[in-house]
C-alpha cells in the first residue's frame, strides 16, 4: 500500500511539475500570445476593409458596363430603327421605279416590269445583307448603275430617243448580273 501512496504521490508531483512548468510557459509567453491575438485581429479587420473596398469597385464596374451596355444597345437599336426606315425607303423607290416602267413602257407585259423590279429588289436585298463594307459598296454600287440605267431607258423612250421597244439596256444589265449568280441544283 505504500508503493501505492508513492506512485500515487509521484504521479501527482509529475502532474504538478507539468501544470507549473505550462504555467510558467503561460506566463512567459503571455504577451506574445497576447501580440499574436491582436495580429490576428488587426489582419482580420483589414481583410474585411480590403474586401469592403474590392466589393465596392465591383460594384462600381458593374455598373459602369450595365450604363455602357445600356448606352450601346440604345444606340443599336437606334441605328436599326434608321436601317430598317432606309429599307423601307428603298422598297418605296423600287415600286416607284416599277410603275415608271409601267408608264414609261405602257406595252410592256406587267412580268417584265416586275421582272425589273424583281432584280432591282434582288440587288438591294444582296447590299443590305452584305457583311463587309468593301461587298456593301460593291453592291451599292451595281444597284445604282442598274436603277440609273433603269431610269436612263425610261427617259430615253419617253423622249423618242430610243426606237426600241424594250428597256435594253436594263434587260442587258439583268442578264449579265445573271450570268454571274452561278446556278443552284435542285
């Protein structure tokens, strides 16, 4: 029993010792420990104030690409506003380029005007659809010789200055443009 009492009393000399030997490392190192809380503190509190800050700016760009986003698509759908009027501008000259040829030709069969008109709406249709400005340009450029040499036979005919009975000159045009659409089978 008293191998007992000293293993016991041993054991609790050792939990002692232990216990006093971390209090005296508790003591020793209570302000360091002390430092680091406040370290961690401190970095705690500027994370936060970084994150606050990079939240904000975020906010901030977000809002300045809605308000650009915003100006771009007004300014898009103005600009399709004003196509979509230019179209329906040169739809309306078309048909009245139609009826010149009706009344400059009043013989003509109605298919060959609207043949004509046809053709013309064909090459507006092939400069409206273009993708690049330079194809733009080109078909621009071929609905305007054909519309002026259009408007070229009529003024020729109603003057007497041409004999012929047909519109010429605009039938050569359609069946050079023609020959150039190359043909799709079936």
């Amino acid at each position: 029993m008293n191998y007992i009492k000293s293993w016991t009393f041993s054991l609790l000399k050792v939990f002692h010792a232990v216990k006093n030997e971390n209090l005296s490392w508790q003591l020793i190192n209570q302000a360091h420990q002390l430092q680091l809380k406040h370290e961690k503190i401190v970095a705690s509190k500027n994370l936060e104030a970084v994150l606050k800050k990079k939240s904000v700016e975020l906010e901030h760009n977000i809002n300045l690409l809605r308000t650009k986003n915003a100006a771009d698509l007004a300014m898009l759908k103005t600009k399709c506003n004003q196509d979509i009027k230019d179209y329906k501008q040169y739809l309306t000259s078309l048909e009245q380029l139609k009826k010149s040829i009706q009344l400059s030709y009043t013989h003509l069969p109605e298919a060959v005007a609207f043949t004509i008109h046809h053709h013309a709406k064909h090459l507006l249709n092939q400069m409206w659809e273009a993708k690049d400005f330079e194809n733009k340009m080109r078909h621009e450029m071929q609905l305007i010789n054909f519309m002026t040499t259009v408007h070229e036979d009529a003024r020729l005919y109603i003057e007497g200055a041409n004999n012929e009975q047909l519109p010429s000159r605009t039938l050569n045009l359609i069946k050079q443009n023609k020959v150039s659409i190359p043909e799709v089978d079936d």
